[in-house]
C-alpha cells in the first residue's frame, strides 16, 4: 500500500511520536516542526508523548496508525524495544521519518539527525586541544540503551586513544536527565578528585555537573564540555557565554528538516534518506555571534508567525464575503431559471404526454420480448450444464478403467523400460484429464447451489507451504525462483482444505504456465486484522494481463490470447466461486510484460451458519452447502491424529508414503533433508520418516541433530533406504534411529510400527506425568530430554515466588519460541505449560504445608499464586482437599 498522490489543498495528517517533550531540546524540535508547517496550512500534526518509556512510545505508534496518519516521524527511546514496530509500520506501506536517534534496522523511509558518531569525534578532538593533549577525563553518558549515548561514547573514546596522556577515567551514566547527574557525580569526584575536565553528552547534565562541582568548590578548576548548543536563558549558548561551560557542540534538533522531508515524500518529490544534520564548537570565540544570529532568527520566526495569522483573518473575511457573493448570484440565476423552466414546461406539457403514451406501449412490447429472450437463453444453459454433467459423469467411468489397469502395468513392468514411460505418461494424462472432469463438476454444483463446504479451523500457514512444496520440483527443472513468505508461523482461518486446495493450485498452475524460465513466484501469506482476514498474495513476473483481459480472467470458459498458453478456461472462475464460498473475495493486478498479482482474501473468524451473506444463491438447504465438522469423530485426523513427517528427495515415493499415512495421520512434506530439519525444528511433528540418502543433509545426520536438540530429541525416527549392508544398519541405529527399514518394504509393517512407537511414547508420557506429581527430577529416557526437564524445572523453582511468570519468559530463558516450548512439554508430559508450572508449584505448596508452621496465605504467596482464594481452589482441585484440612490432618500426625 503506498502513498496516493495529494493535491496542495488536500487535507494531511502527520502522526509524530516523540521520546519525550520534557526538555528544552525536545521543545526546541517541536517549535521547529511548528514553524516548518506554518507554511503548510494544509498539514496537520498529531503529537504524542512517551515521557522516556518504550513501552508506551509503542502503545502510542500503533495508536498513530489507528489514525490513519499519512506519514509517521518518530524519534525512537531506544533503538531495540522501537525498531520492531517501526519495521511492522513500514512494511504496512506507511512512511517513516525517523529523528535523532536511529533504530537497529534500515527498514524506515527517512532519516533526520545529527551524526552522533562525529558528535562524540569532535568533542574528542576539541577536548584534546583544550587540555593540551595532557590530562584526565570523566564522560557522563545517556542511556546506553539509546542510539545517540553508545554512539557518541564510542567515537569520543577513541578519538582520546590518540592522545596518550590524556586518560578517559570512566564513565558516568547520567540518563540524560539533571537530577540523576547530581545525585551519582559526588561520589565518582570523591573517588576522582584530580578530573581535569568532564564532557556531557547532552547540556542538562553538563548542567548538573557544574552544580555538583560548585557544591564542592571545583568548579573553577574542572572544565565542563556540553552538547546541544540550544539559545534562550536555559540553553547551551548562554552557559557558555556566562563562563559556565567551556564549550558546548550544537546539536541541530532536526525539526524543520523532518517536516520538509515528510512533505517533499508526501508530494512524491525526490528525497534523500539519510539526511545528516552538521555540528560544530561552540565556545567564547564565536558563541557571542551565535547567539545574536540566534536571536534574530527567533524574531523573524514570530514576525512570521504575525504575519499568518494576519494571511488567515484576511482569507476568513474574503471567503465570507465570497459566499455571501456566490449565494446572491446563484440566487438570481436559480429564478431565472426556474422562470424559462415553467414557460418551456407549459408548451411542451401536451406535446411530452403523447410521446409518453407511445414510449409506454413501446417499453412494453420490449419487456415482453426481453422476457422471452431471458427464457430461452436459461433454458440454452440449462441444456449447456445438463450436457456438461452429463458428459462429466460419462468420462469418469472409462478413466477409471483406464487408471486402475495402468496402476497394476506399472506395478508389474520394469523401472526404466519404454513400456514404463508410456505407462506413465498415459497415467499423468489420465490424471490430468480427471482433473478437468471434476472441475466440469465443481462448476455444475456451484451453479445450482449445491457445493458441499466443510469449514474447519486450520493452520493456513502449513496447509499454503504443503502446496507450494508441490511446485519446488517444477520450479528447480524451470529455474524459476519459488518463495513462500508467510509474515508470522501460524496464522488461523476457517475453510474447507479440500476446496481451497483446489484454488490455490489453479492459481499457482497459472502462474507457472505464464511465467518464463528463470522468472519468479512468489507467495505472501499475511493477516489483514482491520478486515479480520487472511490475506494470500500470488506474485509473477510473467507476461502479464491488459486491463481488458483483467475484466473477464474469472469468467467461465475464458482464454486468454497469450500464444501457446491455452487452457480449458474453468480454473480461475471455479477459484473465484469457490472463495466466494468461504465468503472470501480474490482479485487481481496486473501490467503488460510486468506480470500479475493474485490477491486471495479469507476470513479469519468463525463463519455463522445460515448468515444470508454466505449462502449462494437460492440453496435448497444451507446445510447442504455450509457444514461445520461438530464432532470429535469427524476430525479425528484433521484435528487429533499425531503428525507424520515424511522427508523423501523422490517424488514418486514421498506421496506414496503419503497416500498411505494420510487416512490415519496428519502429513507434512519435505523433499530434502535441510527443509526437513527445518521443518521439524518448526513445527515438532509426532514422528519422522526420512530416507537416508537424502540431497542437504543425510538421513543419518538428521537423526543426529534431531537427537541432540532440545525440541526435538523426543521425536522417533524411522529411517528408510536401499543400503541392506549390515553396517549400513549399524550405522543408522547409532545415530539414535528408532527403527532402520530397508527397500522395499511392507506399507502394512511401517503403518503397525508408527502404531507401536507413538503407543510407546504415550506410555512414557504417563509415566512422566506420575513421576512429576510426586518428584519434579522424572526419570526420562533420553538424556537430552531428561535435562531438558530438569532444567525447566529448575527454572520454575528459582521463580516460584513470582505469580507473574509467563510462558513467553520461560520460552526466552530456554532458548525457544512460545510454541516451540508448548510442543515440547505437550510432548514429553501430555501437558500444558501453564500446567506444568501449577503442577510445581502445588507440589511445593503440599510440603511447607506438611513441614512448615505458616499461614495459608503465606504459602500462597511462596509458592506464587496472586491470591489465597485462587490457592485454596487450585489446591482443592489437584489434591481434593482443602489446604486448611490438609494442614490439620499433617499436624494430627505429627
């Protein structure tokens, strides 16, 4: 989404996302922007205040964009906590002006500022000089956290590396503010009392340090070096006149410059991104003409003032009197008007009523005839559908017996024979064909509102990159550079998988077939909360539509006239329909030679049944077309059954392997053992099978890394390969294979192995959760997993006071993402983690109240739960007794 282009008159609104205002640079920069945008009068400013606090600062950016703003300026906090919204508004298409302090990244539009790397250089250099390359210094720094403070630390410290007898003490944190320099200063100058000079990084704690020198009667003898350089009677400027400061560097606030850099983006005009504000010394020799030049500009700056809001009166009282002018004028015209309307009306009265008369009788002779026609033509596609289905249902029967004989040749004739490759191309054909058939199908139920449509909530994310793993084998024999880019792991959306396969797949195949070799394809896949939708982008380089051909590529039986790309003209319209289902809409943008643009939209909420605006037109019985999956039963293997992931460089192999699975497991894909290792790392299936042999990364060096990982070392893995010798065997046992099969084998043996293994592996699971109940140091079988228990474990012990320990921090701590760590804990111990965390804590809860003499609520409170209310349920749920009666019934015993 990019920036519309705006006429001068066009009203704009700028959001401006300031640190902090509680500063006279601060204020300074704001007065700037106010005097830049005098000349604007068209642009509106929309100013927010963080007061130093990131958090709030990105509270009050998503706030700005809530807004709808036409262009962001933000002056960061600090660089880390802000650089990701920045990126997240940048990539929404938003520009983004970022002042003074920088970010980590260079996703931003614009950047305005001082260099502070030469800031920190030019003060070194000044500071040298000034001391005669002999002495010892203090620096009191910003927050280090912020760009600005780390920058201008480094370039000053090693710029004094050239001056050998001049010693940079320390350092000083004085986070940017007076107060902090006075209360930690006296105790460094007690330590250092032979500082020869200080330098602040910014003229509010060079301030502060000249207090605390004063204090103490060394204000004569340190030299105080600032930086900021600001005019009036509490800036910069005049401390160095009063002899206060020995000099202080100028630090342009960047105002004027963020504002006619924002102007010249909106206008489309050429700017330049990285837009560094200059600096110079600023001490007794010159700082007499600055301020007097200072002094004249802030004078002009409020004549100019005086003379807008002058400007402003005059153009009130022209427009004023310019209304009352228009109003007078339309006036008399309007009765003119009305005049020649009523005389002309009079003669043409009679003459209007006969020719109506006539146009009545015409219309309805035409009515009658449209009718007909509009008959005829339903009746013309009828019989067209009729004989479509017909002809659909016709053609299934003899595929079939084309298909099933040809299975059974090839499964009978041998590998690399010619009968073999007739076979098969006759097979892919036949395949293809049928293809046709059940979208001549597809196309006969739409039409008469009776396609079925089982929505269930599903990862879209897996279900998108499972069917763009399909095309990698065509895209690498093509060249062609296929990208799958989804904004985020796991992103939820209601629809029926095996209709959205389909469109996904008309939409890709036609991407292929209009994009060169050695072109490109690219699929988005990104959430769209405003709408709460999904939004899946299917980007080419192809050749591209003009705007006529745009206007019919979803209408049946259209063909475009691209020379050697011809099609039956079905799949993009039964996309359509077929997304229209799901109450999802998809369009496209496309340019001659530039290639074209799928956009697919799908809701992101749960569909209501029945809702008008989701049924097609006129269904017999909505439950016909729209069903939800309500039962545990029906979604047994969408929803339940353990996930197989099956990494197999051959085709032919992976979907056999497929084929068979998929009615009792969920499947994921890889054809390489690097995209299976990462795969597997994201997502943690229930069991693996690789061939050993595998293009990347072997199949034996797979099972490795999988082993010694924490996500993944609880995860079997079957290794499938041609090698029988028996160190082959050896080789792949060792490397910590659950079972070692050998081509070709029997579907029916791996199918009762995969049972056998995750039968297993749910009997350790409930071994693990026994042990855990009664000891958090549970026996499992694998070493990794065993410390990975013991480590998380400790982990929850060493916070057990805090009734503020959240997932997403122990996820941090352990090295992994939320769901990662989820998986993992699902995985060994069938449990939640917010469960496993309860489980210790009521375990701790149940001994200090067995050994200790303390209150209910002071257990609570130990144990980390918010409240005793909330203990004495949770307790009472774990235990089935209460903590008090527990308490008793122990000190009986005792």
């Amino acid at each position: 989404m990019g920036c519309s282009s705006h006429e001068k008159k066009e009203k704009i609104t700028i959001g401006f996302a300031q640190c902090t205002n509680g500063d006279e640079w601060r204020k300074a920069m704001v007065a700037g922007m106010e005097k830049e945008l005098g000349f604007h009068p068209e642009v509106k400013l929309l100013m927010k205040d963080a007061h130093d606090n990131s958090q709030l600062q990105v509270q009050q950016i998503r706030e700005l964009v809530a807004a709808h703003v036409d262009l962001l300026i933000i002056s960061p906090n600090e660089a880390q906590p802000i650089t990701p919204v920045v990126e997240e508004v940048f990539n929404q298409g938003i520009p983004v002006i970022i002042v003074d302090r920088r970010t980590t990244s260079k996703l931003y539009t614009a950047y305005v500022g001082g260099d502070n790397h030469q800031i920190g250089h030019t003060a070194g250099l000044y500071v040298g000089e000034l001391l005669q390359k002999k002495g010892r210094v203090l620096e009191v720094t910003g927050t280090p956290s912020a760009s600005a403070a780390s920058d201008r630390h480094q370039a000053f410290a090693a710029t004094l590396k050239n001056y050998p007898n001049i010693q940079l003490v320390t350092s000083l944190n004085g986070d940017w503010e007076q107060p902090f320099v006075i209360q930690r200063l006296p105790d460094v100058l007690k330590t250092h009392p032979d500082l020869d000079l200080i330098f602040a990084q910014n003229d509010r704690m060079a301030l502060g340090v000249y207090q605390v020198c004063k204090a103490m009667g060394l204000e004569k003898r340190i030299k105080i070096v600032g930086v900021d350089g600001l005019s009036g009677p509490s800036g910069g400027l005049q401390f160095v006149e009063d002899g206060i400061f020995k000099a202080t560097l100028l630090y342009p606030t960047g105002g004027e410059e963020a504002i006619r850099t924002a102007i010249r983006i909106l206008d489309k005009e050429p700017y330049v991104k990285e837009n560094i504000l200059g600096t110079m010394v600023i001490d007794s020799t010159n700082v007499h003409i600055l301020k007097q030049q200072t002094e004249k500009i802030v004078d002009q700056r409020q004549d100019i003032q005086q003379q807008q809001f002058r400007i402003e009166q005059q153009n009130r009282l022209y427009s004023s009197q310019q209304t009352v002018l228009y109003i007078l004028g339309v006036s008399l015209l309007t009765a003119v008007v009305f005049g020649g309307i009523a005389y002309t009306s009079l003669r043409s009265n009679r003459r209007i009523t006969q020719q109506l008369k006539g146009q009545n009788e015409e219309i309805s002779n035409q009515k009658n005839t449209i009718a007909d026609l509009a008959e005829q033509a339903r009746q013309s596609t009828e019989a067209k559908l009729g004989f479509f289905t017909s002809f659909s249902h016709e053609l299934r029967t003899p595929l079939t017996l084309i298909l099933s004989p040809v299975q059974e040749l090839l499964t009978a004739s041998l590998p690399g024979s010619s009968q073999r490759k007739d076979l098969e191309v006759i097979q892919r054909n036949a395949h293809w064909l049928l293809k046709l058939v059940d979208q001549l199908l597809d196309f006969r139920k739409i039409e008469v509102g009776k396609m079925p449509i089982q929505v269930v909530e599903t990862n879209l994310v897996e279900f998108t990159g499972n069917l763009v793993q399909a095309f990698e084998k065509t895209a690498r024999q093509r060249g062609i550079d296929l990208r799958f880019l989804p904004s985020e792991p796991v992103m939820k959306a209601w629809f029926d998988g095996n209709l959205l396969d389909k469109v996904i797949v008309n939409v890709l195949s036609n991407a292929f077939k209009f994009t060169p070799d050695q072109g490109k394809i690219t699929v988005i896949l990104q959430p769209d909360d405003a709408k709460e939708s999904i939004r899946l982008t299917i980007e080419d380089n192809g050749y591209g539509m003009t705007e006529e051909q745009q206007k019919h590529v979803f209408e049946w039986f259209y063909q475009g006239t691209t020379a050697g790309t011809g099609g039956s003209g079905i799949g993009l319209a039964l996309a359509r329909e077929l997304i229209q289902l799901h109450n999802g809409t998809i369009t496209v943008r496309s340019r001659p030679n530039q290639g074209s643009s799928f956009e697919i939209c799908l809701p992101s909420t749960k569909p209501i049944l029945g809702e008008v605006s989701l049924l097609p037109k006129s269904p017999p019985n909505q439950h016909d077309w729209l069903t939800e999956v309500p039962s545990e039963a029906d979604t047994r293997v969408n929803a339940e059954a353990a996930t197989v992931l099956v990494i197999e460089d051959n085709t032919e192999l992976r979907a056999f392997l497929t084929r068979k699975l998929k009615p009792y497991y969920q499947i994921m894909e890889a054809a390489d053992g690097t995209a299976g290792l990462r795969l597997a790392f994201d997502t943690l299936p229930d069991v693996i099978i690789s061939d050993v042999m595998l293009p990347g990364t072997l199949g034996t060096q797979l099972v490795e890394a999988l082993k010694q990982d924490w996500r993944t070392s609880h995860i079997p893995v079957i290794l499938l390969t041609a090698r029988t010798a028996q160190e082959h065997q050896v080789e792949g046992v060792q490397s910590g294979a659950d079972l070692y099969l050998t081509k070709p084998f029997d579907p029916a043996f791996l199918l009762e192995s995969l049972k056998t293994l995750l039968k297993n592996r749910q009997l350790v699971r409930e071994h693990f959760r026994r042990e855990l109940a009664i000891d958090t140091s549970v026996p499992i079988s694998q070493a990794n997993d065993r410390k990975f228990i013991q480590e998380l474990t400790a982990l929850v012990e060493k916070n057990m006071t805090r009734s503020d320990l959240s997932v997403e921090e122990l996820a941090r701590e352990m090295g992994l993402s939320r769901v990662q760590l989820y998986r993992k804990v699902k995985a060994l111990l069938d449990c939640g983690v917010t469960d496993f965390i309860q489980s210790l804590r009521l375990t701790q809860a149940r001994e200090l109240l067995a050994t200790q003499s303390i209150s209910i609520a002071e257990v609570a409170y130990q144990v980390g739960f918010s409240s005793p209310t909330y203990f004495s349920t949770a307790f009472k749920g774990k235990y089935n007794i209460s903590p008090s009666d527990f308490k008793n019934l122990n000190q009986r015993k005792s």
